[in-house]
C-alpha cells in the first residue's frame, strides 16, 4: 500500500469518529450540521485520492477509467469542502448575507465553473502510462480553494476586529485559525513541493474547529445561545484576576412576575420572553465587551468594565426596549437589577460580589412590587364612589 493511501486512510478513520461521536453529543443544531458537511465532503475528497493511488499507472481498461473517474471526484469534492467551509464562516459570523439567495448563488459560481472545466483537459490530464498530470488550468483549482478559504478568513478576521461580544469574538478567531492553517499548508507546498503539508495542516483546523464548538455547546445555553453559569463562573474568576485600572461591574437581572407568562400564557411563550430578553440585552451592551450570561431560570447577569455613569445609560437602555416591547405582547415585561462593584467594601471576593449584586436585585424587586401596590391602591381608593 501506498503511503498517501495510507495516511488518507488514517485521516479518514479519525474524521469519521469526529462525527460519529459529535452527532451523538449534539443533534439537529444547524452550526453543527454546515460544519459535518465540511467534513463529509472532505473525507470524499482523501476516499476519491486513496481509490486513485491503488489505480495510478494501471492499464487494464476498467482501471484507467476507475482511475480518471476518482481524480475527477478528488477535484470536485475538494472544491466543494472549501465552498462548504465558507458557508460555514459565513453562518458562524451572523452575516446576513449568507441569507440572502441571490448571493449565495453568487458564492457557488466558482464551483460551477470549475465543473464545467474538469469536461475539458484544462484541469488535468494522463499520459500513455495512465499517469495524472496537471494542466494548463490547474491553477483554477488552487486559487479557487484559496480563494474560499482565504474570504473565510478575511470576513472571520473582520468580525473579530469589529466585534464587542466575548463569546462571538473568540469564535471568531478559531475561525479565522481554521482559514490560515490550510492557507499556510498550500504556502509551505508551493516553496517545497515535497513536504504535502496541507493536509496535517487541515487535520489539525478540523480537530481545532470541533473542539470549539464543542466547547461553545458546553458553555453556551442551548435557548437564549447567552453564556451559561458554568461560563460566567469562569469568566468572572478570569476577569477579577487580571483587574487593573478600570472597575469591574457585575449587574442582576431578574424578569419581574414571570411565574404568571408561564401559568397564564404556557412555558413556549414564556421560554420566547427569555429569549427577548437575552437580544435586549446583546442589544443594549452590544458597544461593549460586555459579557452576557443566563445565570439561571429568569435571571440574568453581565460583567462590564466601566464607570457607573455609563453603567446607568446602559440601564436605561434595557429599559426603554422593555416598553417597547411590552406595548407588542399580551402580558408587560419588566426587569428587577441590582449591580455591584468588585473591590467595594462587601464586594472584595467573588462570592461577595455575587452576593451583594443579588441582594441589591432583589431589594429593587420589592421596591418594584411595593410601588404596584401603593398603585393599585390608590387606583381603587379613586374608584370609591
């Protein structure tokens, strides 16, 4: 055996694995399923190259038509791996062009073309003794899997410089990691045609890739996609260690009465309002590196760097939307929030921390319930006849 077949066989053993085990951990989620076909259409890609080493050079007629019907899969499942994988980054980074059909035909004309190539000799071709050899178009196949690869990057690189969310940021640079190690491996055998090391190079991005969103699922909370307590724990201790200059706020919300949406108006509609209230949220720090967590049940928590003027106008902000909201639903919606300062006299510790920004929630929670009934109060002593 070959070794090219031999390490192909190897990868494909590994990648298979990767989704087997990932389709059992996670199903129907819509990131994992673009980033399986990546994958699928990879492992077609090293399955069509093995079949072509055990039948390069041979004569028989049924062999060397075998042999040009492989080579022609390895292009096109090739091209289509980079074509999948930059649908994938575009999903990824919430850019709403991915949305629109007009363009996504627009991404897969390339792709086309170069099926219509692979009918001519342009791409390749064999000689009297069956032998693949590139042609004088090859270099299509090249650019275009460049050209995949390196605009996944460039759109993952973009949304990181311009991104404020922790959590979207540091996606955002594994994918833009998983676009440049491939990128580096077609470099490498460019200068030294010998090495063939794009294909470890790609291995690696795939293993990387998988891992992280592995990782998103274990801290991510699967309805409002906020981060979850397990990775707001973890953050907070991150952040209070390399504290400098800049003070550490950590703010509660609490969804007033939200008992009553679930009894009166079922627990889907009530599961929608956690969701709104999580893209109010993204909304209202969405200028910050604020970041965002579902802490549990109906309460949420942030962890912002900045002064407690600022912090107010953000307050505010969640507020307003909160009315605006309202006036568009069946039932009002309205937050309790208590926040404190990390390093104030009963906020030295994180477990203090925690503890007085919660107080201090639910203190504003009473105050809130209090003022509804001095209202109804008053409502009913002006009804008196």
């Amino acid at each position: 055996m070959k070794i090219g077949a031999d390490i192909n066989i190897f990868v494909i053993i590994l990648l298979a694995l990767i989704i087997l085990i990932g389709k059992t951990a996670v199903q129907g989620q819509k990131n994992f399923k673009l980033f399986y076909r990546v994958i699928v259409f990879f492992i077609l890609t090293l399955t069509a190259g093995s079949f072509y080493y055990f039948t390069e050079g041979a004569s028989l007629k049924g062999f060397v038509f075998f042999s040009h019907f492989m080579m022609i899969a390895f292009h096109v499942f090739g091209a289509i791996s980079a074509y999948s994988w930059f649908i994938f980054v575009l999903h990824e980074t919430e850019d709403n062009l991915h949305c629109n059909p007009s363009l996504k035909n627009f991404y897969i004309i390339p792709l086309i073309f170069q099926c219509t190539l692979l009918i001519s000799s342009g791409l390749f071709y064999y000689d009297e003794k069956n032998q693949y050899l590139q042609g004088y178009l090859c270099f299509f196949h090249y650019l275009l899997i460049f050209g995949y690869l390196f605009a996944g990057a460039s759109i993952s690189f973009i949304k990181y410089i311009k991104e404020n969310r922790y959590a979207q940021q540091k996606n955002c640079f594994f994918l833009c990691l998983f676009s440049l190690l491939p990128l580096l491996g077609m470099g490498i055998d460019v200068v030294f045609p010998n090495v063939n090391s794009i294909l470890p190079f790609l291995v690696i991005s795939i293993v990387m890739q998988d891992l992280n969103l592995m990782k998103k699922e274990i801290f991510q909370d699967p309805l409002t996609k906020l981060n979850n307590r397990r990775e707001f724990q973890r953050h907070l201790v991150k952040v209070t260690k390399t504290i400098r200059k800049e003070d550490v706020f950590l703010i509660f919300f609490d969804i007033n009465d939200f008992k009553s949406i679930n009894d009166t108006f079922g627990h889907v509609e009530g599961d929608r309002a956690l969701v709104m209230i999580a893209q109010i949220l993204n909304a209202a720090f969405s200028n910050t590196k604020a970041f965002i967590a579902r802490y549990g049940g109906d309460e949420f928590a942030v962890i912002l760097k900045k002064e407690e003027p600022e912090i107010l106008s953000y307050l505010k902000k969640v507020d307003a939307s909160l009315v605006t909201l309202s006036a568009s639903l069946p039932y009002n919606i309205s937050l309790s929030v208590g926040y404190s300062v990390y390093g104030e006299e009963n906020a030295n510790t994180i477990e203090s921390l925690i503890q007085s920004a919660d107080k201090k929630m639910y203190w504003n929670k009473e105050e809130q319930k209090k003022t509804i009934c001095e209202n109804e109060s008053m409502a009913s002593f002006h009804s008196i006849p």
